[in-house]
C-alpha cells in the first residue's frame, strides 16, 4: 500500500502540500485530478524521492519497484524489440545467467523462466508496441532512428512491459494519437498493479481507473469511481457544507443578537457571557470554493455561404511532385458538418488538414471550395512556435492594429488571461494559458470552418469541457483530429478514416474503431508468436573437418538434458506427495472436497511427469546424436 502521512511540501515560494495524507489501496488504478499548477507533477517527483518534502512521510511497500514516464528513451544503436524486452530486468537477468550457470541451477532458472512467461515475452512487447502505434517492421530498427515522440512511446511501451508494483504516469496521452490513447485506455484497465495516472482525459479517467485522488487546496482527497462518480460525490459534499454552514451561521446570528440585546443588562450578564462562549465555539465552516473557468470564444460566422464548402473529387496531395501522401479522395464538407478525422500517427490527417485549409496546393484532381470560405486552423506545433519573449497583448495588437488597447485588454480578459497575464511572456504562460489564447486566436474572425489538431494537449478537464460547450454553440463546420475520446465522441456527428493513403467516412461509431484498435494489437501479438518459428533459420551444415576442440560443441543440449532432468524430480516430488496425501485415511474422513482435489491434482502431475519423462528423452537423443 502507498501511504501518504501529513505530508507538507513548499516550493517557489507557495505551498503545495499542507499535513496532507492518503492510502492508496494495492492493485488500484488511481486517476490524480486537479487544476493546472495546482502540484500534481510536484508529488510525483515526491513519491519519487527527487524531492524532499517539509514534514511528513511517503512509505512505499518493501521490496516495490517503482517506475515512472517522464521523458523519452535514449537514442541508442539497440533494437527496438530487444529495448523493450531488457525492461524486463529479471528475464534479462535469468538469460544472462544460463550462459554461465553451473548444472545444478539450470533446471531452476528455467523454472523461474517459465513461471514469468518468459517465452511469452516477445509477443506480449510486440502488442505493446503495436497498440502504441508501432509497425512489425519498425521492431527490429535501432532506438536511434526514431523521433522524440516515438522514443516517448517506447519509454511507456517499456514501463508497460515491465509491470512495476507501482507505475507513475503523467499526462501519457499527450504524445499518443486517439488510438494510442484508446488502447491505453483498454491496456490500464488489465494493469495488475497499482498505477497513479496523472491525465485530464476523461474517458481514461472514467474507463481505466477505480479511484480520482483530488488535489486542492495543498490537500488530497480519495474517491472510489471514475471521474463521473467524483464529480456527483464532490457536488454532494459542497451541497452538504453549504447547509452545515448556513446553519452554523443562523445559530451565530441567534446567539450574538441576544448577547447584543443583553449584554448591558446586569441582570442578563451570565447570559450573554455564556452565549458568547457558546459562539467561540461553534465550528468554522468556509465556503464550498467554487473553481470558476473562463469561455472560450468561438464566434459563428456571420453569413453563411451556400453548401458545399469544400468539395474534393479524386484529389490527390503530398510534399514532394510525383510522391502524393494521400490520392483517391472523393469528400464533401457542408457548413453544418462535424467531421471526427481518425487514423494513427502518420496515416496523413496533418497533411489532410493542410490541404483543406488551403495551406497545401492539390497534386491532382480536382479540389472547389468557396471563395469566400475562411478557415481557423488550430495546430498541436503553433504552442511550441509562439515567440517566448511576446506577450499576449504584443500579439493582439499585431492582430489588431487598430483597436484601442482598453479593447485588447478587454478581449484578453474574456480569454481567461487577466490583468497579472497580458503582459507574461509566452515563455512563463502555462501550456493551458497558450492553448486558450491560441484557440481564441484562431476562431477571432468568425471562420465558417474551424480544424483543430489536437486542441486539448495542454487543458485541463474543466478547460475541455468549457472548449466542448464552444463547439456545441459555434454554427460553423468543424473538422477535429483529436486522442480525446469524450470531446471526439460528443461534436463528432461524422467521422472519416485517413488510412491506406486515401480518407474515407468511416463506417461506425468511436466505440467501433475503439474495438478495431484493440483487435489490431491482438492480431500483432499474434503475429509475433508465430513468427519466430515461421522464421527460424535452419541449422547450418558442419564443416567438413571440424577443427579439434576439447570436448565437443554440446552445451545447449547438455543443458536441456539438465533442465528436463529437474523438470522431472519436481513432478516426482509432487506426485509423492499427493500419494502420501491419498493414502492418510484422515484425507477421506474430513473435506470430501479435499480428497477430489488431490485425485484430480494426481491425474494433472501424472500427466506432467509424462511429459517430462518424453522431453527428457528426447533430450537424451538429441544430446547422444551431437556427441556421436
């Protein structure tokens, strides 16, 4: 069990943590909530121990491994398969150890292999990497070929693969497509230890999770369910404080009015003395805070302009001539349309976007839109391109020239970027404070089609759904490219898939492709398991005259003589004891249960010394054949 004791923790100059504490039960799956800057992160680093907290304690169960994400693998010339498989520390450790092994521990270690499922390994790491976006031919190239994004994804392909007791996850879904974070989703929620999810996204935190622990106020609070279930508790609990201090301050008000109407009579002095003992002693109860978040803007086109906006027949798009990234596509897009645009990382949705926002020229076909169609286009890379020493009012009164700054400021304001942010440099913004002046930005001029690509990277829950509510009033088309499963599943009312080099509509629901997500991982571990002994090469022939050696080259069959070898006594040793078991009298006059227990644990060790008995003479065979 984590446990978290009176933990109190102060860091640039504010406090964080104050005598807060928590347990978290083993084996749960628990979603850490909170504002934007509210320490999240900070206790992270805590349970960590990259911190030192003021007071208090953080006790960890003896002997865990802990393991946390929070930057990305090196770039090394190692395999990205055989990466993934050294996070298994005791696998790595156990092959290492059989090259070297006296006889006598190879029959254990290959025990220990097999109660790991070390032979499943390879197959359950290719899952992984499939789920998280990567190709069967991406498994063999060297860590040093992939992108920072990529290496992130095989930094949590290899927590994932190494099941630490306690897994530390911040923000995962932010570098993962939609369907990274569907199979994320899916993937948690068969975790088998405890994991602490630091995440703003809503299905994860409703599907993946069976406790939100709350961080506010420099306390922590833990609630059974997912997020849905904390809100409904979290309202309840401010509905039941409001009325305790209603309360509180009626039977306040009572007992001062009588000691102000008494307590210059002599007669009522007792009284009032009392009545005001009664009063230091009531118990303070504050206000339920209410966390306010701002709107965003995203104002309606003005005029509408006839259908379609935008028609595509047969077009065709890509960066270089003669080398299109996508062909093929037959698309209409109507004022009132809301498209969902699927599809894995590098399936060509950026390169999509760009075409329909009029920023990438057609290759071939034909592409017509209005000529008085104006676009906003939100893209994940502009938060990173911001200059870091403008300010928000630099930047609008670049956009407009001719506004009185009183307006700027008053815009800025209805952002959410008060007096104390418009002139913060972008550098010293939040990601959240740049998203939401980004968004803003875009939609400023009343567009009749707004693309986002990944607008939600950087905004918490309550900023996400203050984005969701925007969406549902703004009367223009809207094309979203999103991992946010929830924001996808309620503007979406279309989707299309970019896969294959073309986009097409998709043919479903979110939860439909969720499930097809889900089965093309299966399907890749599948694959994996059969491969290597699809593709195992054969022997190669001895040479003709064998140079002279010492003893001849027969190690591994030696060793495999000495694994069935010990495979055997233990399936010995077992049915003796079950023999033994059976032939106590007491065994038949106390539990029947018990008795048909043990026949039916006879018959399966029976079996299994059969089995060791044919491998070890197979073994045998093969070990007398090299020697020969």
């Amino acid at each position: 069990m984590l446990q978290i004791r009176d933990l109190t923790h102060d860091a640039w100059g504010r406090r964080f943590l104050d005598r807060a504490s928590v347990s978290i039960p083993p084996g749960a799956k628990v979603g850490l909530v909170g504002r934007n800057g509210v320490g999240k992160s900070t206790l992270f680093g805590l349970i960590r121990d990259q911190a030192r907290a003021g007071d208090g304690e953080i006790s960890l169960p003896r002997g865990a491994r802990l393991a946390a994400v929070d930057q990305e693998h090196p770039a090394t010339p190692v395999s990205l398969i055989d990466t993934i498989l050294a996070a298994d520390e005791e696998r790595a450790s156990l092959l290492a150890r059989l090259e070297t092994a006296p006889p006598e521990e190879i029959g254990d270690i290959y025990g220990r292999l097999a109660e790991i499922g070390a032979d499943r390994a390879p197959s359950r790491a290719a899952e992984i990497l499939s789920g998280l976006g990567f190709a069967p031919s991406d498994l063999q190239r060297p860590m040093a070929e992939f992108s920072g994004g990529w290496r992130m994804r095989v930094a949590l392909a290899a927590a994932l693969f190494a099941e630490p007791d306690i897994l530390l996850l911040d923000e995962p879904t932010n570098y993962l497509d939609l369907e990274g974070a569907m199979w994320l989703e899916a993937r948690l929620r068969k975790y088998p230890h405890t994991a602490l999810i630091i995440s703003h996204d809503r299905d994860i935190l409703n599907r993946s999770v069976d406790h939100i622990l709350h961080m506010h106020d420099a306390r922590l609070d833990l609630y059974p369910g997912g997020y849905d279930d904390f809100e409904r508790q979290r309202e309840e609990r401010a509905r039941v404080e409001d009325a305790m201090r209603q309360k509180v301050e009626a039977q306040r008000a009572h007992l001062q009015s009588f000691v102000d109407r008494f307590r210059a009579k002599a007669s009522k002095a007792v009284q009032a003395q009392s009545r005001l003992k009664m009063i230091a002693r009531l118990p303070p109860v504050s206000a339920a805070a209410r966390e306010h978040t701002s709107p965003f803007l995203l104002p309606s086109p003005e005029k509408p302009l006839a259908p379609p906006l935008l028609r595509l027949e047969q077009a065709a798009v890509g960066y270089e001539p003669g080398k299109p990234v996508l062909k093929g596509l037959n698309l209409r897009l109507d004022l009132d349309d809301r498209i969902g645009l699927l599809g894995v990382n590098g399936a060509g949705k950026s390169t999509f976007a760009r075409l329909v926002a009029g920023d990438l020229a057609a290759e071939g076909g034909e592409v017509w839109r209005d000529r008085r169609l104006k676009v906003g286009w939100f893209h994940q890379h502009q938060i990173e391109a911001l200059d870091p020493t403008e300010t928000p009012l630099d930047i609008l009164r670049r956009r407009l020239p001719e506004a009185s700054e009183a307006s700027r400021r008053s815009r800025l304001a209805q952002w959410g970027l008060g007096v104390d942010k418009v002139e913060t440099t972008a550098a010293n913004l939040s990601g959240g404070e740049r998203a939401r002046l980004l968004l803003n930005l875009v939609a400023m001029e009343a567009p009749h089609l707004l693309i986002l690509d990944e607008p939600t990277n950087h905004l918490d829950i309550d900023s996400r759904r203050a984005l969701l509510d925007a969406l549902n009033d703004y009367e223009g088309a809207v094309i979203l490219i999103t991992h946010d499963r929830s924001l996808m599943e309620l503007v979406a009312d279309r989707l299309w898939l970019a896969e294959d080099g073309s986009v097409r509509p998709f043919d479903g629901d979110v939860e439909a492709y969720a499930r097809r997500v889900v089965e093309r991982a299966r399907q890749a571990a599948r694959e994996a398991d059969s491969r290597p002994a699809a593709q195992e090469p054969s022997p190669a022939p001895p040479p003709p005259e064998p140079a002279p050696r010492s003893r001849p080259p027969t190690g591994n069959a030696r060793r495999k003589v000495e694994a069935a070898e010990a495979a055997m006594e233990r399936a010995t040793a077992r049915l003796a004891e079950i023999d033994a078991a059976l032939a106590d009298p007491a065994t038949f006059s106390g539990d029947p249960r018990r008795a048909a227990e043990l026949g039916r644990g006879r018959t399966e060790a029976q079996a299994s010394l059969d089995a060791a008995e044919q491998a070890w003479l197979e073994a045998v065979e093969a070990f007398e054949a090299l020697k020969a």
